[in-house]
C-alpha cells in the first residue's frame, strides 16, 4: 500500500486530493496546522475524515516537518499548504514569504535529508504569470508575479526545479490555474459570488460588493485538478505541467451567470467597492495545458458554466437546508458577515 502526506489535507485541494488518494488504495496522511476553531470540515463534507491521519505540523517549524515525516513514512507528498489569499498577502508579505516560500524549503530540505525517493509535488499557480501575456500562458511563458504570494511562489517553484536537478529529487511543480468547487474559501471571488446569490435567492442578503469586475481567469473545477497531481507523480520522468481548460471569462461574467442560475438580475444587487481593489492585480490569465494532456493524458471535463451551475445550486441548497435547522458540514460560521445571518437572534428578528 502506497502512503502519501498532504500538506493543507484541510484546504480546498487537501480534502478533495485526500478523497482521491484513499479510492486509489492509498494510506494518507495529512499535516494541519492547530488552530482555535478547528477547520475539518471539508473532509467531514466528502466522508473521509475518520479515514486520514491527521499529524499537527507548521511550516515555520523544521522539527515538526521533520517529525510529520518520520511518522508518515510516505512514498509521496502533496505540499498544498501555504497562505494562498493574494489580497492578504499584500497586508502580511513577511509572513506569505515564511509561509508559502520558505514551507517549500522546509519540506525539501527535509526530503533531502531523510530520504531523497519520496517523490514530491508543489502546488504553484497561474499568478506566477501576473501581466503581459496576450496568449495563452504554458510552461515556457515568462513569469512575470505581481502579487507578494505571487513571488513567494516563485521562490517554491525555482527551489523545486533546484532540488529536482541538484539532488536526484523526484520533484514536480504544477502550474495550476484557478480551480473552484463549493469547498472554496469563501474569502474567493468565486465563492464569495456563489455564497451571496445563495443567500440573496433566498431573502438573507440584499447585495453583494466586489472589485474589479473585468479580470479574466481561466476556471475549472478542483476534483479534476488533484487528478492532475496524482498523475504528475505516477510519470517516469518528474517535470513542470500546466493546468487548465484554456478558455477565460471575466469576473462580470460569472457573476451575471450566477444570478442568472438564480432568475435574478445582478444589476440590482451588485456594488462595486474601491476598498476591494487589489493594490496590483493581474488582468488576464488563461492556460495551455497541451502538455498535460499529451504527457499525463489529463485534460479538464467541467467547464465554466457547468463550474458555475454546481457552486451555485450547492449554496442555494445549503442556506435552504440551514433555514429548516439542518446541522451539516460548513464553514459559513467561521466568518463574521455569516455569523451575523447564522445567529438564532439575527434569524428571528427578520
């Protein structure tokens, strides 16, 4: 039996990567970081909670990076793990840096030292690109970050690359482009999009403020993504792979489309606010993933409107469920605008 550890098993990424690993037979294991509130309830949401084990791990920490190996003993390692919010990265660069780069020389280092056969995979991103491509960006665009947890990602990638070539290291980076499902954070726009038309469809919200509305992105849909993952380190040969589904709709768009899926019309609910502008944000990204498909043999089923149509029946159904007093895996509570609408005071005095 293969044995893997997922780092951030408890993100978006983790849990369906997780779910994946286990039908593959695999023994998982997963580092998460202990928190005030725990936060496991995307794996309590796909079932496989009580199927992984968990081991308490901080990428700031070399001894329990260290440690977490040593127990998992794995064949390979998924590292998912990093600060990955770009608007939040701009308000604690210092800590993106120490989290999301130097984790990736953590963990490396580690591999190195304790056993340079596993094989591992880092989870780069399409903001590696930032502004200037026209085209669709593959593996031999120019990177061009526009974003501090832009830049931390490039040091993991360039340091994967490095390992890779100086130590023997079977080590992949995967270039993935933005990848939704409803297990996203709700702190996303895509999410954040979804939750809200939920909420408005449903009379427990009356607007939705966002930024910049005419960003371009390539969207797919995660489960997919962490196939891609998986396959990069079935190969016989590790290497760098986009992706994506190379096609690109803009935030207006999937708004518009959202509401739509709703019978709404989004004009009367959307607000446009200058305090969520992004101090530099990228404008346009849409990824070639040719190579993924010809060496992997990978290529993405769901596309943007169907993408669009599963988050937002999840979300109608979920604020449904909640308004009947049905307890269920979420993470609505964890935030204070939802709190506010969750409370049982706020609810009975609508």
């Amino acid at each position: 039996m293969k044995r893997a550890l997922i780092t951030g098993i408890t993100g978006q990424d983790g849990a369906y990567l997780a779910k994946f690993l286990l039908e593959k037979g695999y023994k998982v294991f997963g580092i998460y970081r202990r928190l005030s509130s725990p936060n496991f309830w995307r794996l309590q949401y796909l079932d496989v909670f009580d199927k992984v084990d968990l081991i308490t791990a901080d990428l700031l920490d070399s001894s329990s990076i260290f440690e977490a190996i040593r127990v998992a003993k794995p064949d390979e390692i998924y590292h998912l793990a990093a600060q990955s919010f770009v608007g939040a990265s701009f308000e604690q660069a210092v800590g993106t840096g120490e989290i999301t780069g130097l984790g990736v020389a953590r963990i490396l280092e580690a591999i190195r030292v304790l056993d340079k056969n596993i094989r591992f995979y880092q989870a780069s991103t399409s903001e590696l690109y930032g502004n200037g491509s026209t085209e669709p960006q593959n593996e031999e665009t120019k990177f061009n970050p526009t974003s501090p947890y832009a830049s931390a990602k490039l040091y993991g990638f360039w340091l994967t690359k490095i390992y890779r070539e100086a130590y023997g290291i079977f080590a992949c980076n995967g270039i993935l482009f933005n990848h939704e499902s409803p297990l996203r954070g709700l702190e996303f726009v895509t999410r954040k999009i979804t939750n809200a038309v939920g909420k408005i469809a449903l009379g427990f919200e009356k607007e939705l403020v966002l930024g910049n509305l005419e960003a371009k992105r390539d969207w797919g849909f995660a489960p997919e993504y962490v196939e891609s993952m998986w396959l990069m380190l079935q190969h016989k040969q590790p290497d760098d792979y986009v992706i994506a589904t190379n096609e690109t709709h803009t935030v207006r768009e999937l708004v518009q489309y959202s509401f739509e899926l709703a019978d709404l019309d989004w004009r009367d609910y959307v607000r446009v606010d200058e305090r969520f502008l992004r101090p530099l944000d990228v404008n346009y990204l849409q990824g070639d993933f040719r190579k993924a498909e010809k060496v992997l043999g990978w290529t993405p089923k769901t596309k943007f409107h169907d993408l669009v149509k599963i988050m937002v029946e999840e979300e109608i159904n979920r604020w449904r469920k909640w308004s009947r007093g049905e307890r269920f895996p979420w993470d609505a509570q964890n935030y204070p605008n939802e709190n506010r609408i969750l409370s049982p005071v706020a609810y009975l005095e609508r």
